[in-house]
C-alpha cells in the first residue's frame, strides 16, 4: 500500500527545529490551506515534520506567510486512525492534520521576505484570527 499527499499553502507561523537525542534534526511547522466556493471560504490546518537536512533548509529559509508545496504522507492518530480531535476554547471541536514531509519546495520568492520573521498575504491575516491550537 502507498500513500502520498501533496498541499500548497502558507506557513502559519515560523518553524520551530529540535534535534533527536541522537543528534537528528526535525523541523515542525503549520501550513494553511484555503479554498473558496459559494460565499464561503475553508481552510484547513496541517502540520508539518521534516527531518535531516531539509529540515535545516527549511528552519533556515522559511517564515511566518512563507508558501510552500509539501509532499508526505498522512500521520494518523494511533487510537482512531483519522485526524486528531482536540476541542478548542471556544468549546467547538476541531481536528489536526499531521503530515510527514518528504519533500518541501519553498514557493515564495526570496525577494518577498527581508529577514524579517513575519509578512505573508492577507489570506494568512484573516486565517491568523482563527482559534488555532498549536
């Protein structure tokens, strides 16, 4: 069996690198998806893991609006095997994507971010004011 998930989105906040005890690094950030029809607009959180040296590269270079194309696969949750479910403050239920990055491709020209942590579109604005739990 094989599986493979492919998003475009922008970056909810800046990536945060750890490393393994073993000395692997792992970078995790969130990206947003978003889609509009009718008069309504969607959009859907993932969070994202990536190790080894792209995860260097993508704690080096990517930023809080950044958009990127993520290639993985689908993390389930192990009790469930769907989405987590968390419930958020204003007692609404969501759920949790997570994905396991293999490839990252950074889509937001260099020219666009001068070092600074944030920037991005107005889209990221107006997902920014959503409850989001991580």
């Amino acid at each position: 069996m094989y599986q493979k998930l492919i998003i475009i989105g922008n970056l909810g906040r800046d990536p945060e690198m750890r490393y393994t005890p073993d000395g692997n690094p792992v970078t995790s950030f969130t990206v947003a998806t978003s889609r509009k029809y009718k008069d309504t607009d969607e959009t859907t959180w993932f969070r994202i893991s990536v190790w080894g040296k792209q995860a260097e590269n993508c704690n080096q270079y990517l930023r809080k609006g950044s958009r990127v194309l993520v290639e993985g696969r689908l993390i389930p949750d192990l009790q469930t095997g769907g989405p987590k479910v968390y419930q958020k403050n204003d007692g609404n239920w969501g759920s949790s994507f997570e994905i396991f990055a293999e490839t990252v491709r950074f889509l937001t020209p260099k020219s666009e971010f001068s070092g600074e942590s944030s920037g991005g579109s107005d889209f990221m604005d107006d997902a920014m004011e959503d409850d989001i739990p991580f």
